[in-house]
C-alpha cells in the first residue's frame, strides 16, 4: 500500500432534501447567531466544540485559496480531484504529489512540470493475496523556463477535468495547462527560454525548426514552439526563445503498430495541426430522457484558444467507459496505455459524446416468492428487527448512516409484506435520527452538520474517517441519509418538504455532488471525476499514486439515492443528477473495479477485480483489512434495490465470487450475507442455498437477516437482471429465468402511473405500489402491502433454446456414453453428488459421453450446448461441464473448454444448463478434425445430492463444425 494511508474505514452516510426558489435553496438566518434555519431544521455556523477542521500546509485551514491565484474562479475550491494535492497540500508545502491525468502523469518542482508516460505496470504482490499494480510516475522529462526557481506551485485555474498549475520566482513564470485525456500539455512563459530536461539524452527522430520529434524515458514526444522558432538540444537540455512569443506545447505520442521514423513523423503532422490551439476549458453537459427508454446523452465539450492558426479542436484520448459508448465519432487506430486500460484517440474534436442507457433502480427487489413457510420466516427476522432496527450504530456520520441504512431496508421489506408494525418501527427511528442530525441547537455538538465558507462544505460532527480534517467520503457518508430520507418521504411527503427538512437533505446532496452550477457555495460535483467516471474518496489526494477509491458501492449508494430522492420529491435536477451520476459510473465500475471485459488490468495482475481504484493502478487490498471477503466486499455494500448493476453481467459475478472462494480457501466466513446477495445476481439458487444451509452467520454492520432472506429468496423466483430491456420510468428492472422474463415498475408517487418497456409490455402501477408482470403478477407497497401469488407455477420443461445454428455438427447426449449425430429416445442418467465438496473445474466421478473417428471442418465458431439438468429437491447443487477435442485421435486433447458450474433450483423440472454460463478455463486451439475424438464430462461441482440429466433427445453440444 501507499504510503500515509487513512486509518479505518470508508465511510457512509447520506442526507437529502428540496428547499428550491428561483432554482436556489433560500436560508433564513436565525436569531441566534450560531445557527442558519433551513425550513424546520438547521446547521451551525460555528464549528462545535473540539471539532476538527479542514487543514494541511500553513494557513490552508482559514484560507484554501492560499496556493491559488487571482486569476482562479471565484467560490468553492475544488476537492477531491485528481489534481487536488496542487492546492489541498498535505505532505509537501510547495509543490503537489504526481497528478495522474492519463495518457500523461505530472508532477510539480521548482523548475516546472514533470512529465511522466509509462507503459509498464509494476506488479506486487500474489495473485490470490493482497497485490496492487500501478503504472508509477517515471519522469521522462521537466518543462519549465530556463533559470525557474519558485518556491511553489500555485492554482490559476481549473475546468471540469483540466487544471492550470503556475510558477512565479519573480523574475520568470510559467503556466501549463492539463488534463484528463490531453496527449497535450500547453505552456506559456515570461522572463526566459523554454526549458525541457530529459531523463537522459534524448534521441531526436525529427526536427523541422519550430517542430522537435525526440524520444525520452522510452517515451515519444513532440515539441511545439510558435512558426518561426526553434529548438536546441544539448545534451539532456532542450530550449528555444519561442521567437519572443512565449507559448507552446508538448504531446506524448501514442503507442502504436509500428515504431518506425516515418509513423512518428507522421503523427507528430497530424498532432500539429492542433498544437497551438491550446484547450483552455473543459465542459460536460449530461440529458435524461426518461421517455426514450431512460437514454442518457452525455457531451464531453472542449474550449480552445488559438494561439496561432485557426484550428479550433484538439486531440484526446477516452477512457474505455467513454468509448464503448462513443456516438457520432470514430476514434483513429492509435492508442494509448494508461491505468485504465487503452484509451483511443478522437483527432480535431471540439467535443464528443456518449449514449448510454440507465437501467432503472428499485426501492427495493419485489418480494415476490414471500408466501407460505418463506413469509413466516421473513417476518420471525423482520419481528428481530423491530426493537432496534438501526441496530444502534452511531455515533459519527459514517456508522450513523449505516444504521439508517438498515432501518431503510427493513422499512422497504415490511411495507412489500404489509407487516406495517415494523415498518412503522423502522419508519419512526429513521424520522427520529435524520430529525436529530438534520437540526443544530445552540451549544449542541454532537449529531450536527456545520458549514464551513472557507472550503465551502457541509461537515458532520462527530466526524470520522478523515471527513473534516481531509474531506473524506462525504459521498459515502451522506449517501445512506440521502437513501433513508427517500425511503421516509414516501410515507411522510410533509416531512421531505422545503419547509420541513428537504432544504437540509438537499444541503447535504450539494456538499457531496453539487448538481447546480450557480450554487457556488459548494464546488460543482465535488466527489465525482467528470472525465474518469467516478467518485475519488480523498479529498486531499495527496499520495504518490494520485487520489484513490476503495468503495465504488457506497459512492453509487449516493447516486441510487438521489434518484429516488429526486424523483419522490419532484425534482427532476436532483434526479437527472442521480442518473447521469449511476448510468457513468456503473460503466466505469465494470471496467476499472471489475474489468469484467478481462481487458483493463495488467495481464500478470492476476485478479479479477480490485478493492481500490488508485490514479496510477488498482489494489486487491482496502484501508481495513487483508481478508478476501472485505477486499471484494466493500465494492458489493450497501446491497440495494439501487444496487442491481452489480448483476449486469451475470457471468462477471460467478468469476468474481469463484475468486473469493479461491483466495480465502473456501467459502466466505465474514460477511457472508453481503456476498451471497452479491452471488444471487449472478448465480441466485445457489446463493439461496449457501444461506439455508448456513443462516447462523453474523449479519454485516448494516445489513439484516430480514433483507438478506428476503434479497436472497425474491432473486431466486426472478433470476438475474435482464440489461437487454429498457423502460420509460427510472424506478424499473426486468429479470429473467429460463428464459422467462419478469418485469417490475415501482411507484412512489401520489398518482397512478402506466410504465413501458422497449419489449412494448406496460403495467399499470398504483400510487405507492411496486407491481410485478411475467412469470409472478404481484402488487405490494404502502398501503396495505400484499402477499405476492405466482400467477402460474414454474414449468416442468424450461422454453426452448436457441434452435442449432445451421451446419453445424451437432451431437445427442445418449445414454450408455455416446455422443450421437441424431436423437434416440427420451431417456436419463444420474449425475453424482459432489458429496459436499467443491469440485470447480475438476471433474469428479463424471458422466462422460465420447464420439470417435469425427472427421469434421472447424468453421471458427464457438461451442454451445443445451444440457437438461434437474436436481429436484437437492439444495446448492451445481453442475458442471467439460469439452474436449482430440483434433487427430493420437489420444491428447488438442482443445479443452471447461465451462461455469450452473446452479440448480431444488425445485422438480428440468432446467437448461447452456453454454451462456461462460467458459471458466480453456486450453488449446480448436481446429479440423481428422478421425477425431469428442470428450462430454458432466459432474457436479458442488452440492450433496445427485442431479438427473436429461439424454437421447434432449441434452445437445453443438459444435463449430461442419
């Protein structure tokens, strides 16, 4: 780990509410002089007793604007960035730590800007314990003016993702500009000549007067001085006069096919065109059109000033969560290596834009399958729960937050079942805790929030986890009260008025991620990289590996619960906010947490995910612990009805489950509530299964017995969520199981509302209703709740699959051992039990099926298969495949699939165990076969009973050949 780590944990907490005139919250300042009334509550302007403050180097706790110029935007400073140990300094009084913008790396000295391209990680660490790997700050080069000595570095300036660092020794200055995405640093001196120092001699590969091509550090770079100028090279230093006109710019090139002369030269050409039209502002603009299937459109805007010439775009570089999105623009073939994985380059762009699709969130999964024995058990946890449905956590933001986080849920899963005594429990302790916190009497010093001018932030008291001296977490923290606010507007409107206690909850929403530009009392969307597509948790981000971020899950916590907010009080800025907040950043969690695409994180990392996002890399590791189950489960807590994009890839979550059961050497032993829920979105049977056959476990800090049965169990009659579907309502999901699908609207409104989806089904939805369509047809909510009833049972045979794609060389499942090329007759054979033990990727006592003497073309397709599987009553079996080609009959296999294990229901009829589960290993190249042989292995990886398969005209492989 880095070092000056933060002790403890992230935190969590939230609080949200609407006090809007004129699009601006309206303060009356009370009487007494400690306190601003905010509606019915209030937050002190003094700060309590022994209450910590902002701080760093000098007098940065009275005046942040100390290493800022004049030249700088009026207002809140900026914090937790990617760039903020420029102005928040907490280590080095001077200058920053490496600011990583990616492609480039940055660091601040007397002399000037360091530059930094490095396109090896280092790697540390094992690939089943705690490891990191970080592409580290490696100065190819210092740009600066000849003879700069200043004492500091200072902020003249910022945009949404570029920051202006700026040097003064009194006789000399220099300016750059950065930023995300910029190839490009841009310069402007006085007092003398442009400087570069290069790490070690550089070796020139063009140089056409005012245009210097050179290579440092391993690195390509190119040196752009104004028409007229040129530069010198002597030895490690590089200058130029710049004419007398005291600009230009540097750009990296990226790494490309061919290193040759002429493909540098001919990059650094077309670079040209855009050197001196240097990007003095960034802008992001984001639209939510709920009515056209909850798109989202967001534009990445960039404004330049031509220094010389007339080219009004750049060059930049996206992020992967940027270009799979990418709409209206092609990037060009060259790319660059960053911590995030490669990133592509739009040429002459003054902007770009991505379409994305918001997937809907819920106040709560359906309860759809809570009837007879199951609604008993769910209301003995929900009647555990009622005394104390906080659990009494407090007394800080953080564990306050947790606890109402608890309560929320509980509130959520009562109200579904109409148990209204604990719902009314859990509705009266988030009243009394929000109502508490959300008002600041005169002396008080405990349960408050005080707002500080100087930073211009909302801090809570007691604080924890570095939330007031560093301005951690407050996402994570105010996210829980922002969550638990929504729950209780649903069911007191009067409550989450402006008059009421909505202004303080809408305070707390601008303190985290303030969505209203005009508000300058809060910096614009401080948690949030707009370029990177997530939050940063520091506020200071002084460490040598840049900012980092250990909870991805808390930080979308914070954008669910704005959503929801918003959407129940009205107001549709808060709620677009969420949207635009959610729908960026579960991208960005999919390929920079997870790299569920396998594409991102170095080869040799050796993990399928990471606990913490740094500036320069990724740790399988968190501030807190070393153990498996928290490293992976801190991004999977708080488990939410706006938590369903963890499970847009079903597949990704048994990979990352299959990991922590390897890691830890077995199944989880902590927290294992949290990841059961997290392993029923991908894999919903079997995670039922673990908490039946293991329901004596120790419940995670905010979590309950109560919601974790009812997740686990409702996600085991829908099945995993269904991405393909979209709808016109942000309160939506659709799940799918066997095929079938199950569609769900929540309405937590006054009036009815009609909900489409992009499959053109509606449902009609009641006002606070959640109403259920497809296989269950269910209405629960306020009001009464309801017992959900499936309108149809499960069907003994599951749909049909896919018919075989045409040619294909296609074998029957027959019984006695054989892989057959026609059908025979309906028949079965048992699949052993795995006896307990867990047989992952080895077969154990398996049912094989063999074809010899095949003689067939590969036509560079996939396998795919359709197997029956029933373990009828059996709980947490799962069954498991392997196909192997001899290509040649010599007896070795030339090609070997092993595919995810598939989690049967322990209810009677056949499922359909396909090649959609996902390969879990593969071997070796497929090719023609030529008096070949074909090896089906089918056994039970994991389970204690046997499970029947189905064979002769059922079970099918389906091979590429023809």
């Amino acid at each position: 780990m880095p070092v000056q780590k933060r002790p403890g944990r992230r935190s969590i907490a939230a609080g949200a509410a609407l006090a809007l005139m004129s699009g601006m919250l309206t303060f009356v300042v009370a009487t007494n002089a400690d306190a601003a009334v905010v509606g019915a509550g209030s937050y002190t302007e003094t700060p309590p007793a022994g209450a910590a403050l902002p701080n760093g180097c000098g007098s940065l706790t009275t005046n942040p604007r100390q290493y800022v110029t004049g030249n700088a935007p009026s207002g809140a400073v900026p914090t937790n960035d990617w760039w903020s140990s420029l102005l928040f300094k907490r280590t080095d009084c001077a200058y920053s730590e490496p600011l990583h913008a990616h492609p480039l790396s940055f660091d601040t000295f007397s002399g000037g800007l360091g530059m930094s391209y490095t396109t090896t990680p280092s790697i540390s660490g094992t690939a089943t314990g705690v490891g990191e790997y970080h592409y580290h700050y490696q100065q190819d080069l210092q740009v600066g003016v000849a003879g700069l000595n200043s004492p500091d570095v200072k902020v003249d300036g910022w945009s949404d993702w570029t920051v202006t660092p700026y040097w003064s020794d009194g006789a000399r200055t220099l300016k750059a500009t950065i930023g995300h995405g910029l190839p490009f640093a841009y310069f402007q001196v006085t007092g003398g000549n442009a400087q570069l120092t290069t790490a070690g001699t550089p070796s020139v590969w063009s140089n056409g007067g005012n245009v210097l091509g050179f290579t440092a550090g391993g690195s390509d770079y190119v040196a752009y001085a104004p028409s007229g100028a040129t530069w010198t090279v002597s030895g490690t230093s590089i200058t130029s006069s710049l004419a007398g006109r005291g600009y230009f710019s540097v750009a990296v090139l990226p790494t490309t096919s061919s290193t040759s002369t002429a493909a540098k030269q001919s990059l650094a050409s077309g670079y040209g065109t855009y050197a001196h039209a240097h990007v003095t502002g960034t802008r992001i603009s984001y639209s939510y059109n709920p009515g056209g299937n909850n798109a989202l459109s967001t534009t990445y805007a960039f404004t330049t000033t031509a220094r010389e010439g007339s080219a009004s775009g750049t060059v930049v570089a996206l992020y992967p969560h940027q270009w799979k999105y990418l709409s209206g623009s092609t990037p060009i073939t060259d790319t660059y290596v960053s911590a995030r994985g490669a990133m592509k380059v739009l040429t002459g762009a003054a902007s770009f834009r991505t379409a994305m699709t918001f997937r809907g969130v819920l106040p709560e999964v359906p309860g759809v399958a809570n009837s007879g024995a199951d609604l008993t058990t769910l209301n003995s946890y929900l009647a555990a729960t009622q005394a104390n449905p906080e659990d009494n956590r407090g007394p800080d933001t953080y564990w306050t937050g947790k606890g109402l986080g608890r309560a929320a849920r509980i509130a959520e899963i009562a109200d579904q079942v109409g148990n209204t005594a604990v719902r009314n429990s859990a509705l009266a302790a988030i009243k009394s805790r929000l109502t508490n916190w959300l008002t600041a009497s005169s002396g008080e010093s405990q349960s408050l929030f005080y707002y500080n001018a100087n930073w211009g932030t909302l801090i809570g008291y007691p604080a924890s986890y570095g939330s007031d001296q560093e301005l951690n977490d407050h996402h994570f923290h105010y996210g829980y009260y922002v969550a638990a606010a929504a729950t209780l507007a649903r069911f007191e409107p009067a409550w989450a008025s402006s008059g009421q206690y909505g202004g303080m909850i809408d305070l707390l929403i601008r303190d985290a991620n303030n969505y209203d530009r005009n508000d300058t009392r809060f910096p614009y969307l401080r948690d949030f990289d707009i370029y990177a597509g997530h939050d940063w948790a520091s506020g200071h981000g002084s460490f040598g590996s840049g900012n980092n971020q250990e909870s991805s899950s808390e930080g979308m916590n914070f954008a669910g619960a704005l959503i929801q907010w918003g959407q129940v009080t009205g107001n549709t800025a808060v709620r677009d906010a969420g949207v635009f907040l959610y729908t960026t950043q579960a991208a960005a969690i999919q390929e920079y947490w997870f790299d569920s695409s396998d594409t991102n994180f170095p080869a040799a990392f050796g993990h399928s995910t990471v606990g913490m996002v740094w500036g320069s890399g990724g740790a399988y590791a968190t501030w807190f612990s070393a153990e498996p189950e928290m490293i992976q489960g801190i991004n999977m807590l708080p488990i939410t009805g706006g938590h369903l994009y963890l499970g847009y890839q079903p597949s990704y979550v048994n990979t990352n489950y299959a990991e922590l059961v390897r890691n830890n050497g077995g199944p989880p032993t902590v927290w294992q509530d949290i990841l059961w829920e997290f392993q029923a979105l991908g894999s919903p049977d079997t995670a039922l299964a673990n908490f039946r056959a293991n329901s004596g476990f120790t419940s995670e800090e905010g979590e309950s017995k109560a919601h974790t049965f009812h997740w686990l169990r409702s996600l085991s009659a829908l099945g995993t969520v269904d991405t393909s579907v979209s709808a016109n309502h942000p309160l939506t999901a659709t799940f799918v199981k066997n095929g079938a699908r199950t569609y769900v609207a929540s309405n937590i409104n006054s009036s009815p509302i009609t909900v489409t989806f992009s499959t053109g089904t509606t449902i009609t939805v009641p006002a606070g209703r959640t109403v259920t369509t497809g296989a269950w047809s269910w209405t629960g909510g306020s009001g009464g709740g309801g017992t959900p009833q499936p309108t149809t049972g499960g069907p003994t045979t599951p749909p049909p699959t896919t018919p075989p794609p045409a040619g294909a060389a296609n074998r029957y499942l027959i019984s006695g051992g054989g892989l057959s090329g026609t059908a025979a007759g309906t028949g079965t054979v048992s699949v052993g039990s795995a006896g307990g033990g867990n047989y992952d990727g080895t077969p154990r006592n398996p049912v094989t099926f063999t074809a010899t003497g095949v003689t067939n073309t590969y036509t560079g397709g996939s396998t795919a298969f359709d197997l029956f599987v029933d373990a009828g009553p059996n709980v947490g079996n799962g069954t498991q495949v392997r196909v192997s080609y001899d290509l040649t009959g010599d007896g070795s296999f030339d090609r070997v699939e092993t595919y995810r294990y598939f989690a049967t229901d322990p209810v009677g009829g056949y499922e359909h165990y396909t090649q959609a589960a996902g390969l879990a290993s593969s071997a070796g190249t497929l090719g023609n076969l030529r008096n070949g042989t074909i090896r089906v292995e089918v056994w039970n990886a994991i389970g204690n009973g046997a499970t029947t398969l189905g064979v002769g005209n059922q079970s099918i492989i389906r091979l590429p050949l023809s």
